[in-house]
C-alpha cells in the first residue's frame, strides 16, 4: 500500500479535463456513455484510496473535478481552476460534483455559468487549493509535503483518512462517538503503540511498514 499518491503531469497544465475528440459526433451515444461511465468510476476512487493524494498544477474541466477531489493540492502564483465547459455548448457538470464542497455555492455557480477560471489565490481563499506556491518552488513544496506524509505510519495514515471522511458527513454527536470508536481501535495497533512508546523515551518511531519492507 503506498503512503501517498502524487497526482502530476508534464507541462505547464496539471489536467484539462476530457479529450474532446472522444465526445465528438463521430462516436455514437454507448462510446459517451463509456467515457462518461469510466470518469465517473474513477473519480470517487481518490477518496477511497487509503493514502492521501496530492495533485498539484493547473487544471480546468474534469480536471478542476480531480484537483477539488484530491486531499491535498498545490497550486503555483501562475495556476488557474475552471470550468469552462458553458463556453463550447457542454454542462462541466462533473465538476460541481466536487466543488460544491470546498466552494461557497454563489462562488462554484459563477465558474459554471460564466466559465471564467479562479486564480490560485482566488482558489486558496475558498479552499479549492491547500497551498499557493512561486512557480519554481512547486515541486519542491509538493515533494516536501508527499516526503513528511511518508514518515508516518501506513496505516494510521489510512485509518485517519476514512475516518476523516467518515465523520465529514456525521453529526457532531455521531462523529464523537464514532472517532472516540477508532481512537480505541488505533491504540490497539502496533504502531500506536510504537509512536507512544518512542514519545515516551524520546525516540525516532519505526512502522511497521518500514520493518516489513526491511525484511
């Protein structure tokens, strides 16, 4: 199982969304259907995936969806999100899948009615991106990031993640009970108890991932 997944691309564009030539008149309505099918399939599987993911760069259409459903993302000065599909006659309604949550709605509606894009410091304002970065410090602020989430333990780092997810759609009584529940279970786990342990007596903790990949 991998720690983290660093979603990247060559270029100045992280993802633009769709091929167009794939939704063209040419293919009949099962092709669309297929290609629709598979990005709605994929989609969901970011958040499923026990590691984080990290995306980084700039993205419009079904791209902007990708960035807005990775769990962390890294924009540069220069990066822009949208949704423009309203400018060439399609809905971008997959996007708005995913930026009706970190998006206030008035300001998700005015990229999909308008497709004007966000700039990177418009997207970090309203949550879209977690960090805004100089153009050549990109890659080095997401490898940083992507090195300090593999120095923890795989899987707390996977049990934190589905239960991150889990509560976001609890009450808040439901969400105590349940995360008071997985507090329980971790504390049952080796590297719970390695990463008390080495607090304790002031030493570097070794996962159990590290121990089974040293074997």
């Amino acid at each position: 199982m991998p720690k983290e997944s660093c979603c990247e691309a060559e270029g100045p564009v992280f993802c633009s969304g769709h091929d167009l030539k794939e939704l063209s008149s040419d293919d009949d309505v099962k092709h669309h259907s297929q290609v629709s099918e598979g990005y709605a399939e994929m989609m969901p599987l970011i958040q499923k995936l026990p590691a984080p993911a990290v995306a980084k760069g700039t993205a419009t259409a079904a791209g902007c969806r990708l960035v807005a459903g990775c769990d962390i993302a890294v924009a540069s000065e220069e990066s822009q999100l949208a949704a423009p599909g309203v400018n060439i006659g399609l809905l971008c309604s997959t996007p708005r899948v995913a930026l009706g949550g970190p998006l206030p709605r008035k300001v998700a509606l005015e990229m999909l009615f308008t497709g004007e894009p966000l700039s990177a410091q418009e997207a970090l304002v309203h949550r879209l991106v977690s960090k805004v970065v100089p153009e050549d410090k990109l890659e080095e602020e997401t490898m940083e990031i992507s090195h300090k989430v593999c120095g923890s333990s795989k899987s707390v780092l996977a049990l934190r993640k589905a239960t991150v997810y889990r509560q976001m759609a609890q009450d808040l009584a439901t969400a105590d009970r349940m995360t008071t529940q997985v507090m329980v279970g971790n504390l049952t786990l080796r590297d719970g108890q390695e990463g008390i342990e080495a607090f304790r007596q002031k030493w570097k903790p070794v996962w159990s991932c590290c121990q089974d990949e040293n074997k």
